[in-house]
C-alpha cells in the first residue's frame, strides 16, 4: 500500500444565509477578504485570510435558488459545512481513503483544481474536501492571496 500523500489543512467551509452577514465576526478576528465569486449560480463563496496561512471560507446560497447549499441550511442551520485538506496527489489520497473502507463521492478534476468528498457518513460525521491544486490554479486566480500551497509549493 502506497504512503499518503502530503497534505496540509487548507480552509475550514461554513455555510451562511449571507456573506455580509456573517463576514463582520471574521473581520473582527482580523481577517482580511481575499476573494469571492459565484459558483454554477446558485452559490456564493468568499475566502478569508487569518494570519500567516490560515483560512476560512464562507458559502452562501444565492437569493431564489435552490441547491445543496439551501437543503443543507434548512436542515442544519448556518455552521460548519466542510473542512478542506490540500494533498500533493489526490488520486493516491482517494484510493488510500476507499481502501479503508470510507467512502469517496463527487470526485471532480476541474482545470484548476481537483476535489473529491469524503462522506460525512464516517466516524466523523464531518464532510471532508480533498483538494490538489493544479499548477494553473495561482495564475487564474484574482486574488492577492499569499499563504495558499500548490503541490506544497507556497505561490
């Protein structure tokens, strides 16, 4: 069996009914907004640097639509949502984690990043992102971002 690839914790996801809401409590804590934009239209997500490297991301569903993030907000409430773990090679961090026996769903290699989700029907009981950033994903980003890693690499 292969060793793991290297990962590190990337950004904690919490799920709100609004981003200018809920972003006042991260500013507060000294957070600095580093990014934002729509995904697929039907939510919004914001990425906020804490210190050196730590982050936090915010999603919230877009007013008058309906997806996993508004089922999950009538279910549970605004809180946590995901927690995210960058790894140099997500192929490898996937089969290790199915070889388990935990199951992987909507794994998705995007063109700057790919993603796979650990059931939160684990131990856990929480969703984990894997995440591996492909080299495009830094050139393609408006954002003055330091502090993020592609394949462990600060950029």
């Amino acid at each position: 069996m292969p060793e793991p690839p290297r990962m590190r914790l990337d950004h904690v996801g919490i799920a709100v009914e609004s981003i200018p809401d809920a972003e006042g409590l991260l500013f507060a804590l000294g957070a600095k907004k580093v990014h934002e934009e729509v995904t697929d239209d039907t939510f919004t997500w914001a990425t906020y640097r804490l210190g050196d490297a730590s982050r936090f991301e915010l999603i919230a569903p877009l007013e008058g639509t309906d997806s996993f993030l508004t089922a999950y907000l009538d279910r549970h409430g605004p809180g946590l949502h995901h927690v995210t773990l960058e790894v140099a090679d997500i192929d490898t961090a996937v089969s290790l984690i199915e070889a388990a026996g935990y199951r992987v769903i909507d794994y998705d290699d995007r063109s700057d990043w790919a993603e796979a989700f650990i059931s939160p029907r684990n131990p856990t009981g929480a969703l984990i992102q894997l995440m591996e950033y492909h080299d495009s994903y830094a050139q393609n980003r408006e954002t003055d971002e330091k502090g993020l890693f592609v394949h462990g690499d600060p950029i």
